[in-house]
C-alpha cells in the first residue's frame, strides 16, 4: 500500500500542485486542508503516514503549532513545506524536531527524496520505540530485581521488582548511590561489592549464591543470589554493571523447616523405639527393687542402695515419658475446652515455680473460644514454655503470655507443613531475654540438647512440648530478635473447625454396612458409635473383648467389621486379632489406640498387616479407615 500523504496548506493553487505532484510520485492523498484545526480533525480520522505543512496558514494556530500536536499526540511525521527561511522561524521550526524542512519553490525530485528519508526516520524510530517498549514490558515482568549501575557508581535504571526488594521507586532511586539500594553484610575478599567493582573495571561477570544482604531504607535482612554483568553505557561514557538478584529468603526458610521437620521426624521414631525399650527394662528393674527391698529391714545398709536404685528408676522413667511425648505415643484424650481458662489455670500453677522477680502479663483474646486438645498436655506445654522462659531472664523481668486467633489459609498450610488449613487458636510465650543463637535455634526442639550448663539434669523439655503440640494437631515455632528476646507461638485447632468436619466426609466414604465396637472405655465407644451412625452405617456395642467375641459367634445377623480398641481386658490385640474370624469368617478387623501405629508395632502389640487407626480421630479421618479395611481382601 502506498504511503498517505496529508497536506496542509491555505493557498489553493499550491495546494492542488502539491496534491498533483504527490500523486505522480505514487503517494495517496487523503486530504487537503487549510488551516490548523482542520488538519489535526483530519489526521486524527485519517492517520496519514505523514503530513506536508506550510507554516504560515488560515485560522487561530500556524503551521509549526499544528505540527507539534500532530507530532506530540498522534505521532505523525511532520516536514514543513515553506517559503519562509528566516532565523526566528527555523528556531520555532527546530522546537518541533521535523522531518524534512523544504523551501518553495520545490522540484518534484527533491520533494520525494525528502518524504523518503522521512518516512524511512520514523519507521525506524517506530520499530525502536517498539522494541524499547517490548523490553520495558519484559524487563518490568521479571520476577528477579534488575539494577543497572553506571561507571560511577549512580543507578541509572531499576526495574519494578527491584522497587519491591528495596522499598525505593525508580524516580528516588536514579542517580543514587547503588549502596543505598542493597547492602552486603561481609567486607570480606570477593564479596558482591568486588563483582561489581570487577564488572566496571575488568569487564568480569560474577554469579552470586546466597548473598546476606540488608536493604538499608527498611532495614530488611535477607539472602539472595544472582549475577553482576559488565557492559558498556549506552552513549560510550565508559562500562556499567547490571546486578540481578532473587529474594531467595523465604525459599531458604521453607526449604530448613522441612529439612528440620525431616530430621526431628527421624528422631521421632528413634525416641519411641527407645523409650519402649527402656519402658520394658525399667518395669524389670523396678518390680526387682519392689521385691528386694521387702526382703531387708529397714536399718540393713543394702536398703539404701535399693532406694537410690528405685531413686534413678523413678527419674529414668520421667525421662521415658518425655520420650513418649517427644515421639507423640503417648495416651491422648481430646476435650473440648476454654482455650483463655485452660492456659490460665496452668499459668496458676506455674507461678509457684517462679520468685518475686518475675512477672506474668496475660492478653487472653475473649474470641478465642473453644479448642480440641487434652487437657494435660495443653498445662504440660504451657508448663514447659514458661520454665524456659523463665531460664531466658535469670535476673527477673516480664514474661507475656498471649492468645489470639489464627486462620491457617492453603500458603500458611504450605509453609507449616504439618497442619490442615482451618481456624486455630494461637498461644505466644514472650521473655526479654537475649537472642537465641543461631545453633541453638537450629537444634532447639531435640531431644538432649540443652544449652545448660554441663552435669545439670535438663530432661527433653522443648522436645517433649513438640511432640505434644503434633500429637495434639497443632503447630509450633519460635521468633528471636534483639531487644525483644524468644517468643515461642503454638496453635492448636479451634472446637469450630474440628467439629464442622463431621459434615464435610464425601460420599463415597460413607456406608451402610453393621460395625461391631469392642471397647472397655464407654466414651470412647460413644464416641466412635457417633461418628458411624452419622456415616450411614449400623453399629452394635461389645464394652470387653470377651462379649465382642459372644456377639461374633452368637448374632445372626451380619457383622462386616469389627472396630476393636488395641488395649481390651483379658485378650490382647494378637489373640483377638485370631479368635474373631475363628468364631466368624469373613468379618474385617481395625484396631483403634491412642498410640502411634508405629509404637504399637514396635512393641509388637498389633501384627503387620492388620489395619490401625490412631486415636483422637476425626470422623473423615475414621470414615477413611472403616473404608479401606472393609476393602481388603480375605
């Protein structure tokens, strides 16, 4: 298609000279207009690819003003057709930066050699300011922090990630100093400061891999990695540096909680094995020193060695039960309870632990409601939290206990990594002690670290609090700072939350087959029968193991599956495990205890293979078990 070509000009005869000549050389025409106003009506409907203007011209503006509109608002070329060459008028006429400056009277050649280079001027420029708006748009959408620093060390462009990152905008940033962007913590040799120093003087690139950074306008520490690249300013003034960095912060922390998760998951099951281990030899150890010591007199010198042997049981067995809380097997019992009063009633009996010294401020959230945890562990945590804190101010001070809501949404989910999304309550333990060395707070929830002194009894402490905090379904964690000292947070799930799950089971978790409940423990049987009617299925009851095994033998009707708490009076799991499908072929087992499925196998209380729900458990939770048991196959 040829180019449009629109000319403005108020004398009529060199209007339709100029129309004809445009017209020989091949050009379109799609107008000629006579003053300003008309001209810029026109190539705002017409977009012409250039526009022929005289500059003295009919009406309120000339030549040279309708030339800078068309130019400032449309982008149209613009190349002055005139017989005026004097100095006043060419400085108005350089203002507007034309195209082409052609005096009357014009060949037909020279006039199309000045639309030519005109038309090629702008097409050039048009692709350039295309292409400069393809790599703003590129630029402004990479999700890395780009700075480009001149050969003195002045910013001189930023892309909007790196206003993120630094808390400063490309207008306040531009022509400051790259340091009071981004900080590098260490001076030492080779650090990022010699890679951009390198990259200015040497023309040397450098990769960046876990940078410690401050950014100095909020003060914000954080870890990135990255690359300096040399290249050369763009008007020859000497090389700059471009610093591209990701905030990698985050991606660090997620990445060392589910790297200590994996570790204390691992000493877990180490602990459990353990402490049932140690559990067996000291009940032997202690019935042994039961037996010897009603076989001396009081006053005969072996008594006393047998009391310190029963001395050293008894602390040996303290020491096991904070195993079996670390390695979550010990009994559990959920209740609903009053979060502020349960917290307060174990802060009570703290108290006595502590001088005149310390002080306990108290900031109970009123809407914190109810949550589902066992009593004694929630005092326990509570207990042990407080113990700690009070260790961190041993000259006195505040320690600051505090409630609040908490909505764990799917990232908050993501990053705990072990609990549900849903709402909790969440409990902080402050003290204003000094801050937690970084070796300490990478260690601080394993059992037998301490940062006691060497020979002082520490026990597991804040091993046994995490434990309790999983058992109980919630999620611990801890924030040190200078000047503010520890505060330890967990939260655990609020009443609401735990009882909305009941109607959320999906359909196909849901029955009608008949349940037979063996357990000793009414509420538990109540409980359990609770959660199955309301799946759809038929229940019977059976409080010992001996009736369960009647009602097996003796019902004439179907029994699908046999729901059995492991710990049942005068039969263990084993023997109940082959007596019922003696008694009633067919029928499925699922064994139900407080204990972990792996203790429980570890002690070889329940056999592999035979299926195992752990208890406190959600209706969802139970539908899936009933399920998959009375899936298997004879």
């Amino acid at each position: 298609m040829s180019a449009q070509v629109l000319v403005v000009e108020d004398e009529k005869l060199v209007a339709a000279d100029i129309q004809e000549h445009l017209e020989k050389l091949g050009y379109g025409v799609p107008g000629v207009m006579s003053t300003g106003e008309e001209a810029i009506r026109s190539a705002s409907e017409a977009r012409p690819d250039l526009v022929l203007m005289d500059i003295q011209l009919k009406g309120r503006i000339d030549g040279i003003e309708t030339a800078r509109i068309l130019q400032t608002r449309l982008n149209i070329p613009v190349i002055y057709v005139t017989a005026f060459a004097d100095d006043r008028t060419l400085q108005r006429a350089k203002g507007t930066e034309p195209y082409g400056y052609v005096l009357k009277p014009f060949g037909k050649k020279e006039l199309q050699t000045a639309i030519e280079l005109a038309l090629h001027k702008h097409g050039r420029e048009r692709r350039l300011k295309m292409n400069e708006q393809w790599m703003a748009a590129l630029i402004s959408r990479i999700g890395a922090g780009i700075v480009a620093i001149d050969h003195t060390g002045l910013v001189c462009m930023m892309n909007p990630k790196a206003e993120e990152y630094t808390a400063t905008r490309l207008t306040d940033a531009l022509g400051s100093e790259w340091s009071d962007l981004i900080s590098f913590v260490t001076n030492r040799p080779g650090a990022p400061e010699c890679y951009i120093r390198k990259a200015v003087r040497d023309k040397v690139s450098s990769e960046m891999t876990d940078a410690a950074v401050v950014f100095p306008k909020t003060g914000r520490k954080a870890i990135i990695c990255g690359a300096v690249s040399p290249m050369d300013e763009p008007d020859g003034g000497g090389r700059a540096a471009i610093l591209v960095f990701l905030d990698i912060t985050g991606w660090q922390q997620l990445e060392s909680h589910h790297r200590r998760a994996r570790h204390l998951e691992d000493m877990r099951r180490l602990a459990g094995g353990l402490a049932h281990q140690f559990s067996n030899f000291l009940t032997l150890i202690s019935g042994s020193s039961e037996s010897l010591i009603g076989s001396v007199e009081p006053d005969d010198a072996r008594s006393r060695d047998i009391r310190k042997i029963q001395d050293v049981t008894e602390r040996a067995s303290d020491l096991t039960r904070e195993l079996l809380a670390f390695s979550r097997s010990q009994p559990i019992h959920l209740k609903a309870l009053d979060v502020n009063q349960a917290i307060g009633n174990a802060v009570d009996v703290a108290k006595f632990m502590f001088g005149s010294n310390v002080t306990i401020e108290q900031e109970f959230d009123p809407s914190a409601g109810m949550i589902e945890a066992d009593p004694a562990h929630v005092e326990h945590i509570i207990t042990a939290l407080l113990a700690n804190a009070r260790e961190a101010i041993p000259a006195g001070g505040t320690i600051r206990l505090r409630t609040s809501n908490l909505n764990v949404d799917e990232h908050v989910a993501s990053t705990f990594g072990d609990v549900s999304p849903g709402q909790y309550v969440r409990i902080d333990v402050s003290d204003g002690g000094e801050v937690m060395a970084y070796d300490t707070s990478t260690h601080i929830f394993e059992p037998f670290f301490s940062t006691k002194d060497r020979g002082r009894d520490a026990g597991l402490g804040l091993a046994a609090v995490y434990g309790l905090v999983k058992q109980n379904r919630g999620h611990i964690w801890f924030e040190s700072e200078p000047g503010t000292g520890t505060t330890f947070s967990f939260c655990l799930p609020k009443m609401e939350a735990a009882a909305a799950q009941s109607d959320d089971v999906p359909h196909s978790l849901r029955g009608v087959e008949t349940i037979l409940i063996a357990d000793e423990d009414a509420e538990a049987r109540v409980q359990a029968r609770d959660m199955l009617v309301k799946l759809g299925y038929q229940v019977m009851e059976a409080a010992s193991g001996a009736e369960a095994l009647k009602i097996c033998e003796q019902e004439p009707g179907r029994i699908d599956l046999v729901l059995s708490s492991v710990a049942m009076p005068n039969v263990t799991a084993h023997d109940f495990a082959n007596r019922v499908p003696a008694v009633r072929p067919g029928v499925k087992l699922l064994f139900m205890s407080p204990y972990s499925e792996y203790s429980l196998r570890r002690r070889g209380a329940v056999e592999d293979g035979l299926p195992i729900v752990q208890m406190p458990f959600t209706p969802d939770m139970l539908a899936k078990a009933v399920r998959d048991a009375l899936a298997t196959s004879e």
